[in-house]
C-alpha cells in the first residue's frame, strides 16, 4: 500500500496545522485539534514497529522463562513457564500478538515476585534479567514528542 | 452545547440569586485541558437593585465519566479553606450537587482574568519570569503544607490517614487493579518495592494539593502566580507526596530547572523554610517512585476510559498513552536508584 499508513498520518498534519486548526474556535476545539495532531503523529511511529515491538518482547519473554524454568522449584509456574517458552505467535496481527503478550507478561510478573522472594543464584540472576528485560521494552515503547 | 449550557445556568443563577434581575449568561467557551471535569468559562450579566452588572465566571461540571474519580465537594472543600490566605485561590460563587439544573454536579467560581497556565510541554514556559515564578510556587507550597489542618475548617471529607502512605497507595493499586486493561509488570515491581520499603512518617499531616504542578496554576503577563487550580486531588497526607509529584520529571523537566522555574534543590529549600518541614532525601526517592506509580494508575484509567467509549475526548486518548510511555521510562530510571541502593541493579 502507498502511501504507508505512517506517510498518510505524518504527512496530512500540514493541512490540520495550516487550513484547519486556525479555523476552530479558540479553547476547547483548537485545543483538541491539537491533541489529535499529536495523536496521529505517535500513531505514525507505532505503526511502522508494533508488530515488531511486540513480537521482540514475546520472543524475549519465552526465552527468559526457556532459560529460567529448571530453576524455579514452584512445580506449577515451572510447568506453567516451559509450557510458554514453546510457543510460537502465529500470526503477526497486532490483536494476536497484544493476547499473547498480555499472558506472557502475567506470567512475567509471577516469575519475578518468586525471583524477588529469593536470594538463590537463580532467582538473583531472574531479578537482574527481568529489569533489563522492561528497561529494553519501555525503550522500544519510546515516543518522540515534536517540540512545541 | 454551549448555548444550553448558558440557558440552563442562567435559571439556575436566578434560582439561587434572587436579588439579580434580567440575568443573561453570554460568552460560554468551553476551555480545554480539563480531563477530570468539564470547564466553562462565561460571564453573567444581570441586575442589581437596578443597576447593571457583570461577572466573569468558570463553571467545572462533572463529566459522565472522569479520570479521576473524585467529590467536587473536595475540590470546593480546599478551594474554601484557603480563600483569603497566602495561596491564592479562586472564589467559589456556587456548589450545586443537584443534577436538575445541569444534569450533573457542579461548581461556579470566579474567572481569574489576564492570567494563564504555563503549558507543559512548552520548553521555557515561563522566560523571564522563571525564577520570580519558581520561587511563588514553592513558596505556596510551604503555605499549603505549613497550614495549620485543624484551623482550616474542613468538611468530614477529609480524613485524617493513619499511614498516609499507605493510604496513598492502597488507594492508587486499586484503581490499577481495577482498570488496568494489560499487565504491567513495571508498574507492579514498582509497588512491591514501595511496599517493602516505606518510607519514614510525616513530621505532621497537612493539606495535600495532589496534584501540585507546572501547568496547574496561572500566571500574570507580570510573572505573579495569581490561581493555583486543580485541587480535585487534595486529601489529609504526608506533604512530601505533593514534592515528589511536583519534581516528577513528566512536567517538571528540565533537570537544571524543572518546570521551566528554579533548581529543585533551591525550590525545597524555599518550601523547607516557608512550611518548617524538613526534607528527608531518602523518604523523597520513595514519594517519586509513587508519584509515577500514581501517574500510571491515572494513565492506565484513561486509557480504559477510552478504550471502552466511555470517555472519547482526545485528552483521554492522549492521557492513555504518552503519559504513560513517559511514565514508564521515568519508573525504569526511579527504579535503578532504588535498587542500587539495596545492592542491585546498580
């Protein structure tokens, strides 16, 4: 498809900055014209990589848990763990990848509540990695704000 | 909408003012920005033992769904106890919390004029007039916290904490609990270490403004702070909660002088003086790391709010997600700091 979904948000922004918004009564209307503005730029930059983003954190997810699961002496999570580091997503639909994403980081917590209960090798390194592990997906989260 | 905004007002105005004759609402402009209420702003001509009059007015009604979900009795309830005293507040004209009159509860209070809001993500919102504006806004604060809460006549919605803190957060899980629409194992983590970690107990319990910023309070073309606003939020609490979210780095960037007004080591050391509190450094890394926990109940709020049509304005929409993703990368850095100091993540 072209243009892309993001050239089309990114690049109708001149005609709602120049012929629309100035026309809107002041306040609330402009305001709010603003504020869409801004919304159709941040979903300009989600476009190109939500697939990716989410994808990148479910397979980093099923890694950790492949990597962790022998450890863990809950029999239930263990099992619970192995069962979703096999997985794989299917689909690329953004809807998929959100479904598998949302068990997956329920999952996550579990496993760092026990890490954080411990003070085993294991559970310290779990700790250490899971940090990590959000400090690298709220960076691909990152939204650039324009300056104002 | 406007238009039955001022028809529906103006029978009320005659209701509760009987004395004003030929009463005509006009100029009704629905300002933007308010997420947790609905905000007019309008003038109200009339008149009085003959003689014509004018007033210039917002009204805050409440919208079919909030963010945050508070009384305006509360809001009214601050805004009441500190007419009249070092921290300027508008005054409350009319509480009406009957829905006949405008379908929801309301509240009236007087239009500040030639004053504004410093906008948030506006780089040096305040010029010139930055440290004259730091320094009021610090200085307000101490009055806020440095009043004395038994001589403020408070109304039996304000409860008195026995652990402000956990009160704080107890509160503020819930609301994640109950409106989270994906896990957050961020957001989680956080709590769990604020659980494990409280912090000392206030020196005393004073008036919390709860939402205490750059961007809530208005300022003249000559740099005076002249309204502080938004007080839906304000409780009985530990005053270094109202610090640590007015230091928050989603509004109060950059570092060298957050919010666009003063360092923050010079701000505290205003607000230390004014109130008589002292500031315990090691208590301030846990009210930061609360104040984003907050920040994100609120987000994640907003974004159900929206998400379910509940609330479609693109303030709630905007709420749901950048915030959000600010918040959550200034949890990452808070929480680094606090691990190191346990001896991990460092």
């Amino acid at each position: 498809m072209k243009p892309e979904v993001g050239e089309i948000l990114t690049g109708v922004l001149g005609a709602v900055f120049t012929d629309i918004a100035p026309h809107l009564p002041e306040g609330y209307s402009q305001g709010s014209m603003s504020l869409i503005a801004l919304l159709m730029i941040f979903s300009a930059q989600e476009y190109d990589r939500a697939a990716d983003v989410r994808a990148s954190e479910n397979d980093a997810m099923r890694a950790l848990f492949a990597d962790v699961a022998g450890s863990v002496p809950d029999p239930d999570l263990r099992a619970r763990l192995e069962k979703a580091s096999h997985k794989i997503d299917e689909s690329l639909r953004v809807s998929a990848l959100n479904a598998s994403n949302g068990g997956l980081k329920e999952l996550l917590i579990e496993l760092h509540v026990l890490a954080e209960e411990s003070d085993t090798s294991w559970a310290c390194a779990a700790d250490e990695m899971i940090w990590a592990m959000m400090a690298e997906f709220t960076a691909a989260r990152h939204l650039d704000m324009p300056v104002m | 909408m406007t238009e039955e905004i001022a028809t529906r007002f103006a029978a009320y105005f005659e209701a509760e003012r009987p004395e004003c004759e030929n009463v005509s609402i006009t100029d009704v402009v629905r300002i933007h920005g308010g997420a947790s209420r609905q905000t007019y702003r309008l003038r109200a001509t009339y008149l009085l033992n003959g003689r014509p009059r004018t007033e210039r007015l917002i009204l805050r009604r409440d919208p079919e769904s909030s963010l945050i979900e508070t009384e305006r009795s509360t809001e009214v309830g601050a805004l009441l106890a500190f007419q009249d005293s070092d921290v300027p507040v508008p005054r409350i004209d009319f509480l009406e919390t009957d829905t006949k009159w405008l379908d929801r509860p309301f509240f009236v209070m007087e239009e500040i004029l030639e004053s504004a809001p410093g906008r948030v993500f506006q780089p040096d919102p305040y010029g010139d007039a930055r440290e004259k504006v730091g320094r009021q806004f610090w200085e307000i604060l101490g009055a806020i916290h440095g009043a004395d809460v038994d001589e403020l006549e408070l109304s039996d919605d304000f409860e008195e904490p026995t652990e402000p803190h956990t009160a704080a957060l107890d509160y503020w899980e819930d609301v994640i609990n109950e409106d989270e629409l994906e896990p957050q194992p961020l957001v989680r983590a956080a709590i769990r270490w604020l659980r494990a970690n409280p912090p000392p107990p206030p020196r005393r319990i004073t008036m919390v403004h709860g939402d205490y910023r750059h961007g809530n309070f208005l300022v003249n073309e000559a740099g005076d702070i002249t309204a502080i606003l938004d007080w839906e939020m304000c409780h009985l609490g530990d005053p270094l909660e109202d610090l640590g979210w007015a230091l928050d780095t989603i509004w109060a960037a950059p570092e060298e002088y957050p919010g666009g007004m003063i360092p923050a080591k010079e701000g505290l050391e205003i607000w230390s003086k004014v109130s008589g509190i002292h500031v315990d450094a090691g208590a301030m890394l846990w009210w930061k790391i609360y104040s984003a926990v907050k920040g994100m109940a609120i987000w994640i709020s907003s974004a159900r709010e929206f998400a379910e049509a509940r609330n479609m304005d693109p303030v709630i929409a905007f709420s749901g997600w950048y915030p959000a993703q600010a918040h959550s990368e200034s949890l990452i850095e808070l929480m680094k700091q606090a691990r190191a100091q346990k001896g991990r993540g460092a």
